[in-house]
C-alpha cells in the first residue's frame, strides 16, 4: 500500500540516463507486458528525454503553441500517447520517471497510487529546500500557482506505465511551446527556485529513495542488459 513504512517486497530501479522519447516508450511496453506476465518484479525506470511534446488521451492540439517549423528547429519530437491528461514536455535537465507497478499488490488503487507518487515527489523536493505542495482539482506537484512536476499515468490489467516529470533545469523556452495540461499555468525548475545548480542524478537519488519509502520497496539497482536478457523471479 502506498505509504508503507516498510519496505518488504522487492522492486528494481533502471537508470537510462538520456535517452529518446519513442525508444523508451517501446521499452516500457516490453516490460509493461512482463510485469502484467508476473516474469518481473515492479520497476521504475529513471530517464532524462532529448526535447519531445506529447499529448495524453484528453490532449487538445490547440495547446500545442508552436508551428511546425518552430518544431523542427528545436529539433522537438511530438508523440500521442495512451497515458492521462493533456499536453506535455519532456526535455534535458527534467527528470522522468515511469514506474511499471502491479496496483494488485498496492490495494488496487489508482488515486492512491497517484498521490503516492505526488508525496514522494514533495518529501524528495523538501530536501533541496523546495516547499512544494499539491493544488486541489489538478494532478501534480506545485510550486504555489507554477507547477513542478507533472504526473500521468497509463493501467492496463492493474500495471501501470508512463509516470511524472520532474523540473530540475529545464529550458522555459521550450515549455512556452504548449499550454501545460492545458491550463493557463507557469512552470518552474528546481534550480530556479533554489538559485543554484542541482545535479540531476541528485534528485533522482532522492526521488527513488522516497519512492521505496512510499510504496514499501527494497530498491535494486538493475542494467538494461540484465532486465532484457530475460524473466526475473
């Protein structure tokens, strides 16, 4: 259950590093299938995008604000996608996390799974001194009135994929290039609220230990060659 004080089952942790939006989406369907297969245990996979917009199954084109052009010159990709909500970004200095979790073994709750992943980004944030919060009616985790992080989540056969974003030291000119979850809303980054440079892979550190805290997991560092080469009991 989300909010276990205990960590009692196991769960493993695939860093990617950087990595393309469209292969990484293919990887988490891979090993979606396995988890609803029960040949793996729940994974959360860690991830910094080249630039990308997606659109979530409420997404509305109109708030895509660039043009075509604009787009390619950034060399920013666009994907539609089967997770929640509306429009996103995805780029360097944000941390993204998808984790593949089996909701049977968590109380078959989606909303409490959401907010599982709400509070750790909160408890993580608080420790690079960011007070962040949720805001009532919107998935997420906000800064005040400019929002943080973002959370969408994709469950088929109770296993979840796709996840939350996380601003570190993201570019706010390439998020100027949508309406955020189509909401007339700012983004900020961690490093613009703390005024100093953060390590990505700090607060992905952070992130996963809160994680594990929150959904009672013994974290276990894994490879992408050890994940693919085949079922882990």
């Amino acid at each position: 259950m989300a909010g276990s004080s205990r960590s009692d089952r196991r769960a493993l942790h695939l860093s990617l590093g950087r990595a393309d939006y469209g292969w990484t989406l293919d990887l988490q369907r891979t090993l979606h299938g396995r988890r609803k297969a029960g040949s793996m245990p729940d994974i959360i996979i860690t991830v910094e995008h080249n630039p990308v917009i997606t659109f979530g199954r409420s997404g509305a084109r109109e708030h895509l604000l660039a043009s075509p052009s604009e787009l390619r010159r950034e060399a920013i990709e666009v994907h539609e996608v089967e997770r929640g909500g509306d429009v996103t970004y995805h780029g360097p200095g944000q941390l993204v996390v998808y984790p593949i979790v089996d909701l049977r073994e968590h109380g078959r709750d989606i909303r409490g799974f959401v907010r599982g992943l709400e509070q750790a980004t909160i408890e993580a944030l608080a420790e690079f001194g960011v007070d962040a919060g949720r805001r009532a009616g919107y998935p997420g985790v906000w800064v005040s009135n400019r929002k943080i992080a973002s959370i969408g989540v994709y469950v088929s056969g109770w296993v979840t994929r796709h996840g939350l974003a996380l601003n570190v030291a993201v570019n706010p000119a390439h998020f100027a290039m949508i309406r955020p979850c189509g909401l007339p809303v700012e983004t900020v980054s961690v490093c613009e609220l703390v005024g100093r440079t953060v390590p990505l892979d700090r607060v992905r550190d952070a992130l996963v230990e809160r994680l594990a805290e929150r959904f009672g997991w013994e974290m276990e560092p894994s490879s992408l060659a050890e994940i693919l080469g085949g079922a882990r009991e």
